[in-house]
C-alpha cells in the first residue's frame, strides 16, 4: 500500500484539514466540488456550507449530492457527473469533506451509493432555474 493509501485509509470523520494537505493526500485539483484523482483512484466531494450554488442536502444518513455543472441542466454523463455515477463500477472511491469555516475542510468518510441519480431543479449561476443531478451517496 502507497502513502497516500495508508494516509487516506487512516482519515477518520471529523479530522479537519486545509486544502494543501486535502491536495497533497488525495493528489487530486486544488478546485471545485468534484476533484478526481487518476493517481489514487479517488473522488473528493466537497460541500461548501459557506458559499455555494449548490443545495447538498442530508437526509437522515443519506447525503443527496448536487452534479457538476454551474450553468445550464447537469448531464450524468459529464464529467465528474459521469465518474460519480459510475461509482459501482469504475473502480473509484469516493470521499467526502464539507467546509463551514473558511479554508477548513472536514472528512465526513468515505461514500457508496445509496440509489440512483435523479434530478431536481435548482437555481444555477444565473439564478436561473435549472435541472440538477442528484446522487444518493
């Protein structure tokens, strides 16, 4: 197992990093909501309860995860929209931080499926109402 195996495997919930460290672990993009690392087969699903387009929302233990795409309708197939939709199947696990301080983000763990995309409609960029995929994780 590779460093960054053993340091991800041994994120516990509630463990706060910033996103240099966020970075560093999961080798993934230091931006955005859906960060995909190829290097360690990981998604990085980040909610930002500070400043956000996106409406993520808990229900009970089941987070309903907003897709990818600011403007316009969301695809299942684009992007990060795609990876996280094919979860099952691609080999790729997923991990979960919300922020509610500035430049803090803490690990809620690691995320399955918990059923199929739907879509929703939601205010995009332009406060337009849009169409959004959401993912049951």
């Amino acid at each position: 197992m590779g460093k960054n195996a053993e340091q991800i495997e041994q994120l516990i919930p509630g463990t706060v990093l910033n996103n240099q460290q966020l970075c560093e672990i999961f080798k993934c993009s230091p931006q955005g909501g859906m960060r995909k690392s190829n290097t360690t087969k990981t998604l990085v699903l980040i909610t930002n309860h500070i400043e956000s387009v996106y409406s993520d929302v808990w229900d009970n233990d089941i987070l309903h995860y907003t897709g990818m795409g600011q403007k316009g309708d969301q695809s299942l197939d684009f992007i990060q929209n795609k990876t996280l939709n094919e979860i099952e199947s691609n080999g790729i696990s997923v991990h979960y931080f919300e922020v509610f301080k500035d430049k803090e983000y803490t690990y809620s763990g690691h995320l399955v499926r918990a059923g199929d995309p739907y879509q929703t409609s939601q205010s995009d960029v332009l406060s337009s109402p849009k169409n959004r995929q959401m993912s049951p994780l």
